[in-house]
C-alpha cells in the first residue's frame, strides 16, 4: 500500500473522498468482520474443574476410591467401614478439586476486568459527512479524519496531511515522534511506512485524513497479536518439581502399598481384607491435603501481591517471580513515565536545571530569570495544549509531548502561557518539517505594530540561521567560540541522554514575512534539554533486585544512547561501559555468539530490537537456565511476555495485546511491583517449603505404626484410612495454609535467586521431614503398644471392636494430632528459635491448631463420629501424655536449630540446601 500514489489510493481501496456510503459500509463490515483483535479462547468453567481432576494425586485417589468400591461389593459380608472409606476418599478428592477451581477461577475472572479495548471512538466520513463511530465498526476502505491526540484504530494510508507526526511506541518502542507525509515510497517493511498509520499508535501533531486499509487481525497489531499466540507458554519451575514430586511420592505410595500386601496376603489374612489394608497404607503416603493447600497458599500471594496494585491471572506465577534470575525490561513506559520534561535550561553560558516531573506544573527552574525569555519563546511556538485527563487524574498532552514539555517548563519559570498569547497573538506559521528541523511562528509584538519571528528546532538548524546570540539580555555576535561552546553544551546534553532543542528570535517586517527572512539572522536565546524521566521508585526497586541477585537487561526499541542514559539514572548501568547491543548486531550473531553476549557478566543494553528479536534474547536466556521474566506495555511487547517464564504487563497504559499475553498485570503500571514481587515469591517458596515438612513428616508418622504393627505380628491396623483421611483434611489444612501465610522473612531479599534445578525436596528439607516424622513416629508407636501391652491381652484376640484397641487407634490419631500442633510451631523457621520471632505472632496457626485438636476431641467423644471413625473417649491423663510427647518433639527441634546455628556457615539456610 506504501508504493501506491496518494491520488491513485481511493481507487486501489474501492472508495472516494467523500467516504463510502452506508450501504458500502454494511457490505464490507459482513466481509471483513469488526475491528477488534480475537480474544484468546478460554477454556470454560466446568473444562476448568473437570481439569482439577487430572492432577496425579486426584487420579491416584479416584482410582483408590473406585477399587475401594469394589472390594465393599466383593466382601462377603459387606463392610461399612470399606464403604465409608471409598465415599471418604472421593470427598477428599471432590474437596481439593473444588477449593483449587474456585481459585484459579475467580482469579481469571478478576483478570478479564482489566481487558481494554482499542479506542473506542473515531471520526470517519460516509456519505460526505464526518460522523463519529465506534473503532469496532471501521471498515476497509472508510476516510478517517485525524488529529493531534488521537488515537489510531486501524491501519490506514494517508491522504492528505498537515505536518503529522505519530508515537509508534506501542509498536515499535520508540518513543519520538516520526513524521508522516503521503508520498509514494519504495516497497519495504511496512512499519517503516512514512506514508502510513497503525492501529495502536497516536498522532502527536497535525491533521490528517486517511484511508483504512486493514483492520482487526488483519492489521500490524494484528499481526504481532498472531506471533504472541503462536508462542507456547512455559511451565514454571514450582509446576515442574511438583510434577515430579507427586510422580515419587505416587510410586512410593504405591510400590510400598504393594510390598505391604505382598507380605500380609500369605498370613492367611482375607484377600478383600489384604486389599483394603494395602490401599489404606498408600492413601496415608498420598498427601491428599497438598493440592489444596498449595492452591490456598499460593492464593495468599495474589491476594497480597493485588493489595500492591499488581494482578497475578496464574497462581503459580506467583512463586515463579521469587525464582526469578533476570528480569528483560521495556524503557518506555516502563522504567520511565512516557512524558517528557524539560530537565536542564541553558542561557548565557550557564545550566539552569528544573525539578519536578510530568506535565503537572509542579517544580521550580533554578534562578529562572536569564532563561524566562526563552521558555516564553518556546512555549509561544507550540501547537500542543495541556487538557484535564479523564483516566488517572492529573494532566495529559493534547499534541506533541515535546512542545508539552516546553509549557510545563514555562510556567514552572513563572510564565503565563495563555497571558502571553493574548498579549503577542500569533499571526503566522510555518510548521516544523523532518528536512527543516524547525518550526516558526510570527507574533504581532505588545509594544505596537511591530513583528517578532520565534524559531524552536534542533540545535544545529537553529545555529545555521543564527548570526547574534542573547548573553544575559545583551545580544552578541555568534563568533565561532561561542558556536563551539553551544555546540559543546548540546552534545553534553545530548550525552545525557535528553533531547535538546534550541530556541531564537528576530524582529520582522510584518505579519506576511517570508520563511527565508523569519528562520535567518536569528538571535540564539539558548537550549532547553528534556528527557522522558524515570518513574520516581523505579531506582529502590533496581537496587533491591540487583541486591537479591537478579540481574535487568534492558530491551527497547530506542536510541542507544537514551537508553544508556535512563539506564543510567535508574541504576540499571553502573560501570563506565556497558554492552550496548542493537538489532541490526543481533540480526548478525548466532546462536553461539547470543549464548555468549548473555554470558557475560557485564551490564547489558538491547537498543533497536524487534519483537522477534526479544523472543530470541528470551530462548537463549532460558536455554542457558535462567528463569526469565519480561516487562513491557506495547504490542511489540507481546510475544516475548508469552514465551517468557513470566510475563510482566503494564494495566493503566499497556496494549490489550500485552495484557493478554502476560501472567501479571501491574494496575499502576509500577516497576516497583517487580521488586515486591520477587520478595513475595520468594516468601511463597520458603513457606510451601514450610508446610511440605510439615505435611510429610506427619506422613511418616501414620506410615510407620503400620509398618511396625505388620511386621510386630499385630492382626490390626493402629491407624485407619479413614482416620488417616480426617487428619490430612481435618487437622493438617488449616494449619498448613497459616503457615502458607507467614510473612517474608526479614533477608529473603539478601539471598541469591534459587537455581532453577535446585529440587523442591533438598536434602535439607528431606533431612528435616525424617527428623520430625521420626520423632512422631516414635511417640505413636510407643502409646499405641503401651496401650494395648498393658491390657494383658494376647494380639490374637484383638477384634475392630474391642474397646482397648479402639483407645489405642484414638490414642494414635489424637497422638498425631497432638504433635502437629507442636510441629507446627518448629517448623517456622528454619535456624531461628521459634521464641525469637514469639510463639503468639502468627495467630491464624495457633486458631487452626487448636481446631484441629478440637476436632479430635469431638471425634473422641462425640457418639456419632465414634460410630464413623471406631475411637473411643480418652482420659485426660491421655491427653497430658500426648501433650508431653508434643513438647518433646518441639524441644527436640530447638536442639536441632541451635546445633545448626553453631556449626553451619553464616550464610546457610536450614532446609534450604
């Protein structure tokens, strides 16, 4: 479309000047469709729970709680005790699923809330007239009418133009304005058009009309929308060690369950009986709790990270961000604010800086009186005009944001903008062009009818006209010395990564003065220098994640050295040269040689990169085994948040495509959520940790009493499933989601990122699970042969029904039960005294300890729940025995956690390595 004349373009799209007709327009919206992008399908809810029921434990436990049902049909007589243990087991398997759905969908749910649309609105001629319509009913072939500080809703080949100039960032991450004309061009990437305009972008300056001629998918977003989706996304690393946890501890389960029935079945015990005894050993290997707890807990991290204005649409994300190793992060918009502001002001030989930032006149110009001439010159040549924004309050850019700029700078210096423009009306312009470089307007002068030519453009440009140079209200020749020192100062300016333009005047001979006599024999007032500034936390939340060993590469479409320069000042880059890549380099290098760049220590800028280009960094940064996560806003974006392990997307100001395409959202577009993020993660790590030892170790402590009561001869098992079940789901969840609660712990942030192959079950965490299983299982054991030795009856004569042995079966749970509450306590921390950080401090545990032990009070003592459980009530000198095993074992891990913190290095974790 760019190679076609602009008088030819209305025939080429079937169209006129005057626009289609209705008609026309209804034809081609049936062809074409509406002018949106395809959402991404989602799968709906109940795909959503039945989903929930593929997870191993789920399909280990179904296919127990079938094979249950089974055996209850094969006994000869029926059992009760068999059926109850089936039904039990599906409810565990119906509970878990349904605590896991209902998190994962109302947090999608949430998610789409954020979803925006394209604009919403434009202005298009049909039938001659200009109306206003939805974007969404944009066709092929519609005349759209544009001005400065629209927004583009499709792609269009213009038409006529006025001195446009477009922001193409959400495209291509370049933050200048690019001028646009309606020449034919020579064929070539389409996004390099001069000649035309995208869905996505805005015009900065000018008016415009154009012709649509792609629209919905069809279009450039559309295209980088299809190369987002194409990308698949990638597992996380807590997803991957929990796959591969619960493919072990499956088999384990069922390879022992298997042994056990091996060994019983020549006893002469019954088949069915044999059966059940081993299914029942494996359901307490099976941490039937561990799914919903892990969905749980992980919750309470998307809770706490939306509290910071940040939406996690994936609950694994969230730990994902704690093992974070590098983090690729856009420029604009991102790191800094999308507005410019003028920093530095130059006038007489001397540098005026300017506090404050954005387009709120908030801030001041250090000693504003030697530049007040020239911020007034400036501002009085510009088009742009500051409006009340209508989305997060405080002021936006109507036009340029560089002319935006120059009159937030001048009213900073005390200049009545509006004031001026009555006072000095302008009766001419000759508007800035790409070949010029300049922009001049002509204005009656207050003092009578005299004229005044003002000039603004790039420094060099404004030099060539000058001849005379204003030095502190006195004009002077421009000598070559003082060329050379302006000159100077601009490429200091410039080195700083700041735009700077320049800004001079002459008086002329009248209001028709000729471009030729209004840009010469200029008097130069000075330079004004602005930047795109960083957003004010932005600094803190870099050093927190340099600190916590997470290394930033910057990736953006700009120019090398803006990017370097915010870099800079946002303390991505400290050293005295870093690597600064661009595209056009990486279109050169291999694979190998890519592997190579990422493997150098050194501060790395990626500057003039394409989308393809960030999905490339991204694979080889993964290949080399770091966990990647990527920030961004723009449609260019989009690819690379999918293929990424994390997805980071801006809410107030990112595209719908890089919404879309990311696993977080952050609703105020704060890169400081990224440090808060790593924190939180890291602290969801540690605390899934937590509550894995405390899982497993009670595991233990129901498996061994079966094993010792098998291989001691006993006929009876110490422990049912059915009791095994109400412990893992009445007396274990609670406390495993308060510990899922803890708050970070106070260094998690002095910590290097965990390696992505460190295994989620260390040898630490292993060690610890024995420890404490091994002293829980040692307790039971020792109540429950006590307690059936001291009645004198011989195991043989033991039934189900006997009273002493439904004690001793209480005395086991209650044991269990007992000693959670005490392991709950110990495992808090890892080398810390749990007396240091206070037994009362987390208050959810002791609450859901305390339930759990109320629980197993009432299935002691409740009638109805002795009949489904086979317990009996116990003394209270019980209860003070099973107390003071709970003691010991927490006792007995302070011992643990003192030894450790005087014979392990400083730096070391317990349970960590």
């Amino acid at each position: 479309m760019q190679t076609v004349p602009s008088g030819d373009v209305f025939a080429a799209l079937d169209t006129s000047p005057r626009g289609l007709t209705a008609a026309d327009a209804v034809v081609r919206r049936d062809r074409y469709g509406p002018n949106e992008l395809p959402r991404a399908g989602r799968r709906g809810w109940w795909r959503q729970l039945a989903a929930q029921f593929t997870d191993l434990f789920a399909v280990v436990l179904l296919v127990a709680s079938a094979i249950t049902f089974l055996a209850y049909e094969l006994q000869q007589p029926r059992d009760a005790g068999t059926f109850r243990l089936a039904v039990a087991i599906l409810a565990v398997v119906v509970l878990n699923a349904s605590i896991g759905f209902a998190q994962e969908y109302s947090a999608e749910r949430t998610a789409q809330s954020l979803q925006a649309m394209v604009p919403h609105t434009c202005r298009v001629l049909r039938d001659g007239e200009r109306r206003e319509l939805s974007a969404r009913d944009l066709v092929p072939g519609d005349v759209v009418v544009l001005e400065a500080g629209d927004a583009v809703s499709a792609d269009c080949r213009l038409v006529e133009a006025h001195d446009v100039s477009v922001n193409n960032a959400a495209l291509t991450g370049e933050s200048d304005a690019v001028g646009r004309t309606i020449d034919a061009e020579a064929s070539g990437p389409l996004l390099e058009a001069r000649n035309c305009v995208f869905m996505g972008t805005d015009v900065v300056a000018g008016t415009a009309k154009a012709v649509v001629f792609a629209t919905g998918a069809a279009t450039e977003f559309g295209r980088i929308f299809r190369l987002a989706a194409a990308a698949p996304r990638q597992k996380t690393p807590l997803q991957l060690q929990v796959a591969s946890m619960a493919r072990r501890v499956a088999g384990v389960a069922l390879a022992i369950g298997a042994a056990l029935f091996a060994v019983r079945l020549p006893t002469g015990q019954p088949f069915v009986e044999t059966f059940v005894f081993a299914l029942g050993v494996m359901v307490a290997l099976v941490p039937e709790g561990l799914p919903a707890t892990l969905s749980v807990s992980l919750a309470i991290g998307v809770r706490r990270m939306a509290r910071r204005h940040a939406l996690v649409k994936q609950l694994l994300a969230v730990e994902a961000l704690g093992s974070t190793t590098v983090v690729c992060t856009d420029k604009t918009g991102t790191l800094t604010q999308a507005e410019m502001t003028v920093a530095q002001v130059w006038a007489g030989g001397a540098l005026h800086p300017v506090s404050g930032v954005g387009y709120a006149p908030v801030g001041e110009v250090v000693d504003p009186v030697p530049v007040r001439e020239l911020l007034r010159v400036a501002a009085l040549c510009c088009n742009a005009r500051l409006v009340q924004s209508s989305g997060r309050g405080g002021r936006r850019v109507l036009g340029d944001t560089t002319e935006g700029a120059l009159l937030v700078a001048a009213a900073k210096a005390g200049i009545d903008v509006a004031a001026e423009e009555a006072r000095t009306p302008r009766v001419a312009e000759y508007p800035f062009d790409s070949v010029r470089k300049l922009m001049s307007t002509v204005h009656r002068a207050a003092e009578g009818e005299t004229y005044r030519a003002h000039v603004k453009g790039a420094p060099q440009e404004v030099l060539a006209g000058c001849t005379g140079i204003d030095w502190n209200g006195e004009r002077r020749p421009l000598t070559d010395a003082l060329r050379a020192e302006v000159i100077a100062t601009s490429d200091q300016l410039a080195s700083q990564g700041l735009r700077v333009l320049a800004a001079a005047w002459r008086p002329v001979t009248g209001p028709r003065a000729t471009q030729e006599e209004t840009e010469s024999g200029l008097t130069l007032l000075g330079l004004v220098g602005m930047l795109d500034p960083p957003r004010p936390e932005v600094s803190d939340a870099v050093d927190a994640c340099l600190h916590a060993g997470v290394r930033i590469v910057m990736v953006t479409g700009d120019h090398p050295l803006t990017a370097e320069a915010v870099a800079r000042r946002v303390g991505i880059v400290r050293q005295a040269a870093p690597t600064v890549v661009t595209g056009a380099r990486l279109d050169t290098m291999d694979d190998e040689a890519l592997d190579g760049l990422l493997t150098t220590p050194s501060e790395l800028l990626l500057c003039r990169v394409s989308p393809e280009h960030k999905m490339r960094v991204v694979t080889a940064l993964q290949r080399r085994g770091e966990v990647v996560a990527v920030t961004g806003d723009g449609a260019n974006d989009a690819p690379a948040l999918k293929h990424a392990d994390i997805g980071v997307a801006m809410g107030a100001s990112g595209t719908d495509v890089a919404r879309e395409s990311a696993v977080m959202v952050l609703l105020d577009d704060s890169f400081a959520s990224i440090a808060t993020a790593v924190r939180l993660g890291r602290s969801v790590y540690q605390n899934i940790r937590k509550f894995l030892v405390y899982l497993f170790s009670h595991n233990i402590a129901e498996l061994v009493p079966i094993l010792a009561a098998t291989f001691a001869g006993f006929p009876l098992v110490p422990i049912t499933a059915v009791q095994i079940l109400a412990i893992d789901l009445g007396s274990d969840v609670l406390p495993a989601l308060a510990l899922g609660a803890e708050p970070p712990e106070p260094d998690v942030m002095d910590r290097p990122p965990r390696s992505r192959r460190q295994p989620l079950f260390s040898a630490g965490v292993m060690g610890r699970i024995l420890f404490l299983g091994g002293i829980q299982a040692l307790g039971v054991c020792v109540v429950f042969f006590w307690h059936i030795h001291a009645s004198g009856i011989p195991y043989s004569r033991f039934t189900e029904d006997d009273t002493v042995y439904r004690e001793a079966i209480t005395m086991v749970q209650a044991g269990i039960v007992v000693s959670q509450f005490f392991n709950a306590l110990a495992v808090r921390t890892d080398r810390q005294s749990i007396f240091r950080i206070g037994l009362l401090s987390n208050p959810w545990l002791l609450a859901a300890g305390c339930f759990g032990i109320g629980l197993m009070a009432a299935i002691s003592y409740l009638p109805a729940l002795q009949a489904v459980f086979h317990t009996a009530p116990l003394a209270a000198a019980d209860w003070a025995v099973l107390a003071g095993f709970g003691v010991l074992l927490l006792a007995a891990e302070e011992i643990r956690k003192w030894w450790v913190r005087g014979h392990r290095p400083r730096g070391w974790k317990g349970g960590e390595r």
